[in-house]
C-alpha cells in the first residue's frame, strides 16, 4: 500500500501528521515521514483531570458493559489489521508478518478481556466469628498510565489498555518519541469503536506525545493511580522510585537477557528454528529477543556451524518485502551501539561472526545490519548487558547445574527456555533450583509469549506482570469485607473488650 493511502485507511489526517515539532522517521530508508504535534508539559495537568473525570463516571458502568466497548475495539482492529500492520512495519520497521502478528496480539488481548469482563472474581472466606461473612471485592483502581516503547509501539498499549478498561481504569498513553504515528492510528481505531459504543465518558482513553517533560507530569502525579512502563531498566530506575514516593502502583517490565540452555538431548533441528527466529526476530529488538546461548560442550560446535550456516543466508531487507526475514534497527544509534557491543565483546575474548553494516541489497538511509555471532569465553560484561540488537553470545558448560547458574548470573531476569528431551532436565529447569525468570519454557524459544500467560520478569526487569492469567489485579483495587449478620458483636482472635 502507498504511504498516503496508509495514512487515509488509518485516518492520519493531514492535521496530525504535519506543522507538529516532533519529527517522525521511517527505519525503513531514514525518510521523514511526518510532523506531529507534541503535548505541552503544561496541558498535563488538563490531561491528568479528564482522565479523573472519566474515571468517576466509568468505574460506575458494569463491568460488562465496559467489556462491550473493548469488544467493538477487538471488532474495529480486526478491520483495520492490515493498515495498522503496515503501518507498524513502516514506523517501526518490523518485517511484515511481524507487523501483522503484533496487530494480532491485540485482537487477542480485546478477546480475553471480554472475557475477563464477566470474571472479575473476589474470594469469599470462612470467618472464625459465627455469624460472619468475608469475601473480596475488586474496584476500579484510577487513571492508569501506559508507558510504552517503539519496539511493540501498539500491542503493549492494548495489554494494558483492554484490562484497564474492563477493569473500570482510564487510560493515558504515552508511546514512544521514535513511534508516534502508529499511537495516532491506534487511538483513530480506538475512537471508531468509541462512537459504535456511544456513551463513553470523554477522556476515557488519551493520547499525550512528548518527551520527559510529559512523562515526569504522568509519573510524579498523584492523582495517577498506575504507572505501566516499559523499557529499558535505565527507564524503569527513573521512573518506579518517584511512583513508589506517592506509594502510586507501577507495573514495570524493563530490560531482559534472555537464555537458552541447550543440552546434549536437544532436538538440535528445531533448537536451531528456535535460536535464529527468537535471536533474530524484530532485529533482535524484543525484550525477549535470544541473547545468551548456553550449550553443552558437547554439542556447542555443531550448534555454531550451523547457526553460522543459517545465518549466512538471512535475508536482510526492506521489512515491507514477503521474504524479508531481518529488516533495520530502529536508527542508527541503535546501530552504533551493537557495533560497540561487538567491539568490547572482541575486547573480551569473544570471536564474532557477522555483525556488520549492510549497505547493499537493502534501501539506503536505513540502519541495517547483519545478526551476529558472539563465542564467548565466558559471562563476561558485555553478556551480562542487554543491547538491543540481533547479538547471540555463545557460552559452554558441562553440567545443568552450571548452566542453571550462567542463565540465572545477570541482573535481568525476563524470559528462559531449555532445550533438552531429558524429563529430569526439563523439571529441574521449571522449579523452585531452576529458572529465575519470570517465563520459563521447554523446547520453545524464549519469544513470541501468547497473550494468555502472565508477562513479565524479575530482577531488574521490575518486577511487573501484564496481560493475561491474573495480571487484571494489579489494574483494581482489593477490598477485603467482613460482613456481620448475626445480632452480637464477636471481636477476632477472642480479645474481650465489654462496656
Ligand atoms: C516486548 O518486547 O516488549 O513475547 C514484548 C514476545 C511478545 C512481546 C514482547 N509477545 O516476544
């Protein structure tokens, strides 16, 4: 699809793609290709108080009525899938099918909260008194704000957008400076299902675009009763003390250094499918991209020459092509810091492959790159870091024990997998002595969470779980009540206290 006929499916009128200050560049080929407006730090407070308002009139609205809104926004996504899609590819410069399937993740987030939206359960509990009932009720929290970063410019918007508003939340998003466009579009789908809807409160989902200034206005606001943030830990160090001030709730999910063991049992033919999709996939741009590979010394040469093999026939490219398997980095920043990544990897005793410029067979002006090989001689600086880029650090080991220890070695903790048809392996991996992370998975890659699943990490990742299982009750607050029907006044744990 033309770029302007892009634009006109997704409703990015002229207004608000040009005459802005903040200047929109496609990865693709580095062009310019629009001119938004930004929030002013000032209009925040204005922001902050319609979001309020809104939540006074929402949290009243039964939970499945406010399901309904999230329906039609599951409906209206579905219809605009392929726009927002390529949409994705061009300002963030995911390959296609990833563009698409990021599209999907929030179809499928709109589905499960639904869903959710009639199983908002609370707990009832056995009094010690006789006569007495206790139970949990769950309430609308507040306004939440979203965070989010240029990587998953709109599925993490959606994690945290359908359970916020089931949950009875107001939402104010603040996406990344790099992917302002496809928050725009989003926010046009979003407002389609609005007028199917009819009476949302006005302000019930807002847009604010900026830099420090406008996030600083989100995080240190009182009247802000989430924080969701994601990103970088450098981020997330900014951002969860000045939440945890206000004794406001953050939900973070910040950096990761993901791992896979691989041990002599492993399906080496479907280990290889895994590495190179989970380290390779989105650039390497994932928080839950493949970057440390643990294999058994045993296996570790053969998985080298043949993850060398498949990634010398990568095609690297345009991302709006069908058979373009690795597209650009996000800039040329980005770039700059893999090649460092490399040069200090080198520096350290690591033998690369790959990893260099690509400069013919793909659009000049975009940062592309070829993914690199790292063979370390063990968990040296450089691996402990995540640099977000298509780098894999090779590591050997020779018992489980060790290797459990090299994945669990670094400050981040977010997603995990091994390889292995070993049970007692795979068992130990999974329990209490295994995995630190908070997804931890057998013969699958450590990318490509499904929405169902709880998602996110500990560590420095923050700690902070979206989408799915129970992650909606850190979108409500817990009221614990304990109702007395009886005709006497019991106290708990037997004090006496007669007058
Ligand atoms: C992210 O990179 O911020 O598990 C999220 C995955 C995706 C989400 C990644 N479902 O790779």
């Amino acid at each position: 699809m033309e770029t302007s006929a892009l634009f006109a499916a997704l409703d990015l009128t002229p207004d608000l793609i040009s005459g802005g200050t903040l200047a929109v560049h496609s990865p693709v080929d580095g062009a310019e290709i629009a001119r938004v407006t930004e929030t002013a730090a000032a209009d925040m407070p204005a922001v902050i108080a319609r979001s309020q308002a809104a939540f006074r009139a929402w949290r009243q609205v039964p939970a499945p009525r406010r399901g309904e809104l999230v329906r039609l926004l599951g409906e209206e996504l579905r219809a605009a899938k392929d726009a927002l899609g390529a949409l994705v590819t061009l300002e963030a410069g995911k390959i296609a099918s990833e563009g698409l399937g990021e599209v999907q993740e929030m179809i499928d987030i709109c589905d499960f909260a639904v869903g959710l939206s009639r199983q908002l359960y609370g707990l009832t509990i056995a009094s010690e008194r006789p006569g007495h009932r206790m139970m949990e009720t769950w309430h609308p929290m507040g306004p939440c704000a979203v965070i989010t970063a240029f990587n998953f410019p709109v599925a993490v918007w959606s994690w945290n957008t359908a359970l916020a508003l089931v949950c009875g939340d107001p939402v104010i998003w603040k996406p990344s400076e790099k992917t302002p466009l496809t928050a725009l579009a989003t926010m046009n789908i979003f407002a389609r299902a609005l007028a199917r809807f009819g009476d949302a409160p006005e302000g019930l989902a807002q847009l604010v675009i900026g830099g420090p200034g406008v996030g600083e206005a989100l995080v240190t606001s009182r009247d802000v009763a989430i924080v969701s943030a994601t990103g970088s830990t450098r981020m997330g160090r900014a951002v969860g003390p000045k939440v945890a001030e206000r004794f406001g709730r953050s939900i973070l999910e910040l950096g990761g250094n993901n791992a896979m063991i691989v041990a002599p049992s492993a399906d080496l033919d479907m280990a290889v499918r895994a590495i190179v999709f989970s380290a390779v996939g989105t650039a390497g741009q994932r928080c839950t991209s493949l970057r440390r590979l643990i294999a058994h010394n045993s296996i570790r040469a053969e998985l080298v020459e043949r993850l060398t093999k498949a990634y010398g026939t990568l095609p690297i490219g345009d991302p709006r092509h069908a058979t373009t398997l690795v597209g650009p980095l996000i800039d040329h920043g980005a770039r700059d810091r893999m090649l460092a990544a490399l040069e200090q990897a080198r520096a350290e005793g690591g033998t690369v492959h790959g990893g260099r410029t690509v400069t013919e067979g793909v659009p000049q002006g975009g940062a592309y790159v070829s993914p690199a090989l790292a063979e370390m001689p063990g968990q040296t600086a450089v691996v402990r870091e995540e640099t977000f880029a298509p780098i894999l650090y090779v590591m050997g080991y020779e018992t489980l024990d060790e290797a459990i220890a090299l994945q669990n070695d670094v400050p981040q903790g977010l997603s995990s997998c091994i390889f292995t048809l070993n049970l007692r392996e795979a068992e130990t991996f999974l329990s209490a002595v295994g995995s630190d992370c908070g997804i931890a998975n057998v013969n699958i890659g450590p990318s490509g969470a499904e929405i169902g699943g709880a998602f996110g990490g500990e560590k420095e990742t923050g700690g902070g779980r979206e989408s799915g299982s129970d992650a909606w009750k850190a979108y409500m607050r817990r009221a614990t009540n304990t109702v007395n029907y009886s005709a006497a006044l019991p106290l708990a744990q037997g004090v006496k206290f007669d007058i």
